[in-house]
C-alpha cells in the first residue's frame, strides 16, 4: 500500500498550516510517460468522486484508480538532496528510473 514517511506527513502538515488547506485531501496522481518512468503529481483537492480515499498519518489522502495501480508499493519521503535543498521524492520498485537517495 502506499505510504509516506514521517518526515514527509511533517513537511506536509506545514504546509497544510501555512495555505490553509485544513479542509482539503492531498491527492496524489502517477502515470508513466512515453519513456516509461513515472511522472508524479501532488496538491491539494476537494473533488472526490470515484477516487480512492485513504488517511495516512491523519491527512486525508485522494488517488484515481490508475495512480493507485501505480503507486501501490510507493513510498512518498521528504529528503535532503546533495545540494542541501530538502525535496518531495517517491520511492517506487514500479520505476525502472528509479535511484535511491543517499543516506546522509
């Protein structure tokens, strides 16, 4: 199933606070490009039709039914790349693109 990290689910209760979106899901989408990696999308939604709802850490979580397929082993992290900027990464053995972060 899909997760997120702690550090992630503590990045993203920030960023609830700061825009307000108290009220609102997370809604994650994947799809795979021409070139066969995945391409990810995340933001803040209302719209739940047909969607799968999840709550993970206490944010509620929105997926259509394709990006669930895609992101069933996922792993959403929030990470410190080799520039020092902190980023939202997925993890996801689906994406032979895929390259592990480094641990510090």
């Amino acid at each position: 199933m899909f997760s997120i990290s702690e550090n992630a689910l503590t990045q993203i209760k920030k960023q609830i606070a700061e825009t307000k979106a108290e009220n609102m899901a997370l809604r994650f989408s994947a799809f795979f490009t021409k070139e066969r990696t995945i391409q990810y999308n995340m933001g803040f939604d209302n719209n739940k039709e047909d969607d799968i709802q999840l709550n993970l850490g206490g944010i509620p979580i929105l997926l259509d039914q394709p990006s669930s397929d895609i992101m069933e082993e996922a792993k959403l992290d929030y990470v410190k790349l080799e520039s020092g900027d902190f980023q939202f990464i997925f993890i996801n053995p689906l994406d032979p693109s895929q390259v592990a972060p480094k641990p510090d």
